[in-house]
C-alpha cells in the first residue's frame, strides 16, 4: 500500500530536496501493525490465555468460599442437634 507522503509545513507540493514526512495516522497504524507481528501482547492467544488464567483464579475463589459455607452449615446443624431441635425444620419470627 502507497502512503501519502505530505510537506511538513506549508501548502506547496513537496520537492525532492524538502523534508517530507508521513501523517500521523498513517504513522500510528503503520508502528501498530510493525508491533503486532513482534509483540505477543496484541496477540488474541495471550489475551484468551490471561482471561482463561483468571477466570480460573475467580472459580478457584468460589469453591473456597463454597467449602467455607458448607462448614458453617454442618456447624450450625450440630448446634441445632445439640440443642435438641430438628434440622429440616424451619422457624420463622413473626
């Protein structure tokens, strides 16, 4: 693809002798793209692979919080055991 090349200052038509430079757009998406095939960070494996990391994280936070509720529910049925009430039954205030 043929980039348009610009004078850096002024109007007139750029000559061979002036310095010319690319627009800065042009420029960014160019480095982007140059950078893309050399950095894996824009790579979509690496960002499936660092969602997948932490939504693994995330499931592992849950079970844990999943086995500290399940103790405290056996915990609470002993104690209405020990105090002589049922477990399947439920009370309400009213």
């Amino acid at each position: 693809m043929k980039t348009k090349i610009t004078k850096v200052f002024g109007n007139k038509p750029a000559s061979q002798n002036e310095e010319l430079r690319e627009p800065y757009w042009e420029f960014m998406g160019r480095k982007l793209r140059e950078e893309r095939g050399h950095n894996s960070y824009f790579n979509s494996e690496y960002i499936m692979k660092k969602e997948i990391q932490e939504m693994q994280s995330l499931v592992h936070i849950l079970q844990m919080r999943i086995i500290e509720l399940n103790d405290e529910v056996h915990h609470l049925n002993d104690k209405v055991q020990k105090l002589g009430g049922l477990t399947t039954q439920l009370e309400l205030d009213i």
